[in-house]
C-alpha cells in the first residue's frame, strides 16, 4: 500500500512511512481524473482543497508521475508575450511562490531568474516588446544589454567573436526551478489526506457514453463509472480522444533533455537561447540540465533522435565555454503534445461532462499549480475559469489563437 519514500528533509509526521496511499479502484466517483502528473494530481488537491470535492479517482497508466513530470527540465517562468498566456503563468508563479506551505512539503523552488537571450536586431526588437508586455502585466522583466547579461552569468561568452553574439537578454528575476518528483509527491499527499483515491498501474482502454455524457471509464482494472471526467494526459491525449470521437489539432513529439555529471556550484541563473537552440540550468546537486526542441517526427515513443542531444551539446558549449570539458551523464525523454498556435487547450468538450486540459507542449511543468487551481474550479462548477478561458478549442474554429511560438521556440 505504500508507493515512496520520504525525501531527505521532509518531516512528515501524519505519514512516516508512505506518502499516499495506492488506492484500490471503487466501482464510481463523482470526478475521475486521467492521468497522475503534475496536472492531474494538482487538479485532485485543489478539487478537494478550494472546492471540497473528494470523491475522486486519479488514474494513473504507470507509476505516479512518470510520464513528461519525471522527464521535464522544472524551469518556472511567467514572461509570455500574450495577455492570456501571461495570466494563467504568472498566477501560477505566484501560486509556486507560496506552494512549499500549502503542501506542507519541500519541493526545493529556487528563484534564480532567466536569461532569454538575444543575438540579433530582429531578437532584440522581439524582446524589448516582450518585456514591455510583461510590464503592462505586472510580471518582473528587465532589457539587459551584453556587459548586463555578464554581470547576472558571468560564464555566458558575450564576446563579439562567435556564431551568434549576444546582443542583449531579457531578464526575469523571480522565475527559478523547483524538484519536479518532490512537486508531484507533495500534490500526491495531500490529495491522498483528503480521500482522493490514487490508482496506479491502471490504463484507460475506453469510455461509456450515453448520448452527449460518459458514464465511466473502461481500465485494465476494471470499469469505473464517473459523474466528470477529467483528462490530463499530456502526450497521450489524442489517443483518448480518439476513442472518444473528439478530433483535436494535437501532435505529439519527443523532447530531450540530458544532464551532466555533477559540478562545483557555476552556473547562478538559466540561460535559454533561440538562436543556438538550448537552455541549460544547474540543478540543486550540481549537474547540469539542458534541454532544446522537440524532435520533428510525431510519436509516443519515449526516446528521440541522436542529432538532436549532439546539437544542444555543440549549443551549450558555444554558450558556455567553461564546460567544454564537461561529461554526459544521461539523456531522456519525454512526449509532449503540440497544438498549431503552441498554446494549451483546456474546457468543454462535445461531452458535456468530460473536460480537457492539454496541449502543453513544452511549458507544461511551470504552470502546473496554477492551471490545477484553474481546471479544477472549471470541473467543479461545468464551465471554464477565466484563467483558462481562452484556451478553449473552439478558437481552432473561431480563429481567436494564442500564438506563443516566440516565447515557445526552445522547450522550457
């Protein structure tokens, strides 16, 4: 019945042994929740935590968060160009801000802010406008010029003499990276206080409709009916659909990140790059962590394509000399879900009990709080929170897109 060990400083006094329990799955619920990430247990806890709704089931295919919450690179940041993708973010920020007292758990959030580089006069325009948009929306962003940019990371090489110099950053102080697996085991828990069932080792196979409603979920542990559905399935969304006869313009690709072995304290911020294509950040034990794009091809597969690790390498080393002599110490990958303007989808579907929040993409991770505070409000009352409300999937019909490729270009 227990599912994971206590990592080293928490202290949890209501549960020495386990985190949460693994539920054995009950014949209904009034809200099943499919898909045990970031998202979908973040849900759970603010479905019990702001709305007192707790006769819940988490499904989980795997192990609890295994899927893109255990292969992300936990970068958190909220400056996106667009009012509607600065809202959800920045509330979501402000929710990390707080989150290590709301969980009673550590989860290791460091402010250290992010450098978004700019190599070019076109770079430099966008970025100017992206900080001024931030401003208009409250979020922390400054312009850096070169001699700026290497006082904040004084290892970023901002000579004139390379590639793709750097002419300037935009800088935003508050963002940081938390522990993504102590993230998911601090929403797991209080979830699991609250009498929400998590059930893992358990796989949709299907839905049991009745007109415009389901009723229930088929599993690989049995049928289980439902009162809502909820789906946060990140990559694997399309496949639920699927057998939901919902179309939905969602691709999935795999993303790659690696890390390498661990260092001295060096890097102070995250540095992220469009031009070259890499971000690298250290993470709490010293290793550092790079991720870049998605591989181009469309798949399920948690695995990708060689040229892509040896590009972000070549990338990271032209940003950073200093660790040219660095080693490799792991690669992975996860599968995430892309939509045609590189914004979510979260709401209604044709069914008017069935929910949706996917789309992600890249940026996942950085909003789980809050969108778990918005997608939740929008489950318990059947319409959409105002945060998510414009990420809805009518706009691929209304035409009333969110298009974030330029704060999306590399995965974050």
């Amino acid at each position: 019945m227990t599912t994971a060990t206590n990592p080293p400083g928490a202290h949890l006094p209501e549960h020495p042994d386990h985190l949460w329990d693994d539920a054995e799955p009950k014949k209904a619920y009034d809200v099943v929740i499919v898909g045990g990430g970031g998202h979908g247990l973040a849900t759970a806890h603010y479905l019990a935590k702001n709305h007192g709704i707790t006769n819940v089931a988490v499904l989980e295919k795997g192990w609890l968060a295994g899927g893109n919450m255990a292969r992300n690179t936990t970068l958190i940041r909220s400056n996106y160009l667009w009012d509607e993708s600065a809202g959800i973010y920045e509330y979501a920020l402000k929710l990390w801000e707080g989150l290590e007292d709301d969980l009673g758990y550590p989860i290791l959030f460091s402010q250290r802010g992010v450098l978004n580089l700019a190599h070019t006069e076109q770079d430099v325009r966008d970025s100017v406008r992206r900080v001024e948009a931030n401003r208009l929306n409250g979020i922390d962003a400054e312009w850096l010029g070169p001699d700026e940019v290497a006082k904040v990371c004084p290892i970023v090489n901002v000579s004139a003499d390379i590639r793709y110099p750097v002419q300037g950053a935009t800088f935003q102080p508050r963002a940081g990276i938390a522990k993504h697996d102590y993230v998911a085991w601090g929403f797991a828990r209080r979830a699991s206080e609250a009498g929400i069932d998590i059930i893992q080792n358990c796989e949709v196979t299907g839905f049991v409709s009745d007109g415009d409603r389901v009723t229930g979920v088929r599993t690989t542990r049995g049928a289980i009916a439902a009162g809502t559905v909820a789906l946060c399935a990140a990559g694997h969304t399309s496949v639920l659909l699927d057998m939901l006869g919902v179309p939905a313009p969602l691709q999935s690709h795999p993303l790659q990140a690696l890390v390498s072995e661990l260092l001295e304290p060096v890097h102070p911020t995250i540095v992220m790059s469009n031009a070259v294509h890499v971000y690298v950040s250290q993470a709490h034990k010293g290793e550092l962590v790079m991720g870049a794009g998605v591989d181009s091809y469309n798949g399920y597969g948690q695995r990708g394509a060689f040229h892509i690790i040896e590009r972000q390498m070549a990338a990271a080393v032209e940003l950073f000399p200093v660790f040219a002599r660095a080693h490799l110490l792991r690669s992975w990958a996860g599968v995430v879900d892309v939509t045609p303007d590189a914004s979510p989808i979260v709401g209604a579907t044709p069914y008017e009990n069935v929910f949706l929040n996917c789309g992600w993409g890249t940026g996942g991770f950085k909003a789980t709080p809050g969108l778990g505070w918005a997608f939740a409000d929008t489950v318990a009352h059947g319409r959409p929170h105002p945060l998510v409300a414009p990420f809805g999937l009518d706009r691929f019909v209304t035409g009333a897109l969110v298009d974030e490729h330029g704060a999306a270009a590399v995965a974050h």
